[in-house]
C-alpha cells in the first residue's frame, strides 16, 4: 500500500506561455506539461514523553506533500493503518477509523493523536527529511548520513524525544 502511495502520479497543469513583444508573430501559447511530483517520504518515528505516566509509541509513517498542504499516514506495527492525518493552510483533518475530526488548527489534531503539544510545521518538515529548527527543540543531524533524526524538546515540560528513521 505504501508503495502505490509512491507511484502515484499528478494531473498535468496547463501552462501560459507569450513570447516576448520584440517577436513579429507574438501569439499566447498554452501547453500542457505534468505537474511536479509531491515530496513523498517513508520511515518508522518513535515518540517519547516524560510525563505522568510516561507515554511512548514507535510507528511507520508515509508522508506526502509538506507544508502548506500534505498528508501523513501512521501504521501499526503490522502494516495497517492507525490514523491519517490531511491539511492545507486552512484546516486540517484527523481520520482514525470510522471516526473524523476536523479543526482549523493541525496543532489541535497533532495534540489530539498524540497528548502533546509539537510545533506542527517543524514536524512536517522534520518527517519529510528536513531538519528545521524548532523553539525549544534541540535537533540532532549527527546521525544524517544513517536517514536519521534526532528531536528533543527541552522546554516547556514534559521533555519529548522525537526519533525518526526514513527508508525512501
């Protein structure tokens, strides 16, 4: 299933091309040309939180998309999926089963599916492979070179540790 998220593929976008005014038979030109692919990543997260009591979860993911708009798939250790999470700018949408929750805010839903706060753009970029930096967040790239991410969140409390691995 992951795979045939991979191989999808995009309607094609028209494109306007005028040639420049100097040209003598100047005339508006449209040619159809495939839109660009969405990013597309895979990989297992790990979420650690020292709360009371403490919580921790190791999952696969596939994302597609980034921000503004995107979608992440979590799965469950056999492969079906737990949750699905859609957004664009402004809203975003929580499937778990049957059930579905919408919000104009994807930090409520993120909250929602995991019981703390993570700053929810970071975390989008972070799971498609981009370490960005995060306020109260330290993010470690030591292990880049194995597809490895490192996050921890120092501050505000309860410390959040955030490990991703990619395979694609």
């Amino acid at each position: 299933m992951m795979l045939l998220g991979g191989c999808a593929t995009r309607p094609t976008g028209t494109q306007t091309f005028t040639p420049p005014s100097s040209s003598a038979n100047s005339q508006v030109v449209s040619v159809e040309v495939p839109a660009a692919p969405a990013p597309f990543k895979a990989g297992r997260f790990a979420l650690q939180i020292d709360s009371e009591p403490p919580q921790s979860f190791i999952t696969s993911f596939d994302i597609t998309g980034g921000w503004p708009d995107g979608t992440l798939n979590i799965y469950n250790p056999l492969g079906m999926q737990m949750a699905r999470l859609e957004w664009t700018a402004q809203s975003a949408r929580l499937l778990q089963g049957r059930q579905v929750r919408e919000s104009a805010s994807l930090e409520r839903l993120v909250f929602e599916l995991t019981g703390t706060q993570l700053p929810t753009a970071a975390v989008i970029d972070w799971l498609a492979g981009k370490p960005t930096p995060a306020e109260g967040w330290n993010v470690d790239v030591s292990e880049w070179h194995l597809r490895r991410l490192v996050l921890e969140r120092v501050q505000p409390a309860p410390r959040t540790v955030l490990r991703i691995a990619f395979e694609s």
